[in-house]
C-alpha cells in the first residue's frame, strides 16, 4: 500500500462533456481558476488540456495553453503543472467501403508538432499518450505508433520535462519498458494507467493488478478509472502502491445524479486516501518524490 500518495486532477479534458455538465471549464480563465481550485482541495498535480473558447472542442493552440499556464503561475497557490500533448493524434478513418476518405474532424499531426506548445511553456510534466487504439465507438482511432513515441520521448527528455505515459494498455506497457529497455529515458517517467477507457483496458481490479505486475521497478506511477469507476479505482491504486487522478476530465460526477466540481472530486480522494490510514502530498513533496528539475 502506499501512504504517501499524490493526487493529479486532469481538470477538463477534450472530450464532447460540457454539453452534459455546465462546469465543465472551456476557457483558459476557467480552466486556470479550476485548477487552482484542485490545488486548493488537495491536488498537487493539475492536468490541463485546453478548448476552443467559442466552440468548447479541445484545441491545440499554444496561445491558450500559454494564457492557463501564466494564470497558474501568477496565482498565490503551488501545484504542478501537467500539460497534455495527446492533441493532434486522431484520425478518424472514412465510413463503410471508403476507409482512405478520412473524416474532416480528423486531427492527426506528427510528433514534434505535438510538443510545440510543451516546448514553449516547459510545464514541469507533460503527457505522452503511449501507443494507438481504437478510440470509442465509430471509426475513431487514436495514432501514436512506436517511431512517434520515440521521437516525442527523446524530444521531451531534452525539453528537460518530465514525461507522463499514459498506458491503457498491457500491449502500451510492453512497449514502455521497451522504450526503457533502449536508453530513450535518461531519467524514469511518470506511468499513467489509463483505465475504462473504450477499447482500452477495462476499469476493475484484475486488469490494474495484471498492468502494475508488468510496471519496471522503481518507477512511480499512478492511475485512474472513468466515470463511475473513478474512485474505486482511487482506492485500487492506493491498495496497490500507486497515486491516483481524479477530475472532470475521466467523471462528471460526485454521485449518482449529482454533478460534481474538480474541487469535490479532489476532496473525495483525499478523503479515501486519509480513511486507508495515508496522506496526500503537497506540491513540493511530490516535486521531491517525483524528481521533478525545478524551473
């Protein structure tokens, strides 16, 4: 079990949410002030993505990541920052007999190009979503092949960024401590268990245990399950030796027909990580535990 356990809130994401739950941040002010909020709860880590302001979608656009990231600092609250860069992986793949005739919300850029805003703003972690699946029903696949992420780790590493590697996968796991194997790492990552997420891994027991068993040593990591599963899968990870993710990214909800706020949600982890008999990290601490270069 771990008892000194680090709490990520991925505060938005990019997902088709803010129809189904109004507080759901959009713009860089909301999702900054969510993410000072997380802090506030208990979070030490707040995972940002960022949205078109006028349409809500998930954006790629440096310039808001820029206007987020300056509202943090600028903020009087201390918490890690943790920037996506799993935008501009999406390919949706043409319907029926016509696969080659790629859907117009296809999104699918290279590596490096994917890394463009982490370079300019040099966040403390950003993500590196570690191989391609099938993405949700419909025809949406999620492209990060093996050359991609080995470019976008070395690219990272001398960014002097640490890198978070998101698996939802035991194939994905293979391939990291693959990476490992290689020498792309010169110093350990962060692992990400991405659990529950369709056609990734599912969320219960068997499959966070059967992905932890394959973990490399020595390596921190930390996991999560989507919607109803957020907090069981809190409760998992501690049980395991892990830290935990919450947020409205992964679960809109506090309970059944409640809506929840990033802040409830960061609570409510506290308060399963306290009740197990651990404590949650601050900030700092974490930085220690992780290795974070400080800035």
């Amino acid at each position: 079990m771990n008892r000194e356990v680090i709490i990520t809130c991925a505060v938005t994401g990019a997902g088709d949410t803010t129809a189904k739950h109004p507080g759901v941040p959009v713009t860089p002010k909301e999702i900054a002030e969510a993410a000072i909020e997380a802090a506030r709860a208990g979070a030490a880590i707040a995972h940002c993505h960022v949205r078109d302001p006028l349409t809500g979608k998930g954006s790629r656009d440096t310039e808001l990541y820029r206007e987020v990231v300056e509202r943090i600092r600028e903020s009087d609250t201390d918490v890690i920052i943790n920037l996506t860069a799993g935008m501009g992986g999406d390919l949706y793949i043409g319907a029926g007999e016509s696969p080659l005739l790629f859907d117009s919300e296809t999104d699918l850029v290279g590596p490096l190009e994917r890394l463009k805003h982490v370079e300019a703003l040099l966040p403390e972690i950003c993500t590196l979503d570690c191989g391609s699946f099938n993405f949700g029903d419909g025809n949406l696949v999620y492209v990060s092949t093996p050359d991609m992420l080995r470019a976008g780790a070395r690219r990272i590493e001398e960014l002097g960024v640490k890198p978070e590697l998101e698996v939802f996968d035991t194939g994905q796991l293979w391939f990291v401590n693959q990476m490992l194997a290689e020498g792309v790492f010169r110093h350990k990552p962060l692992i990400q268990l991405c659990l529950g997420i369709p056609w990734g891994a599912p969320a219960d027991t068997s499959s966070m245990k059967a992905m932890v068993d394959h973990l490399p040593d020595d390596t921190a990591w930390a996991a999560f399950g989507l919607g109803a599963q957020q907090m069981p899968m809190v409760a998992q990870s501690v049980l395991l030796g892990g830290h935990v993710r919450v947020g409205l990214e992964d679960n809109l909800y506090l309970e059944r027909g409640v809506l929840a706020t990033n802040g409830q949600l960061v609570e409510r982890a506290r308060t399963i990580v306290e009740l197990m008999g651990g404590r949650t990290l601050t900030a700092a601490e974490a930085r220690e535990k992780l290795g974070l270069r400080q800035r």
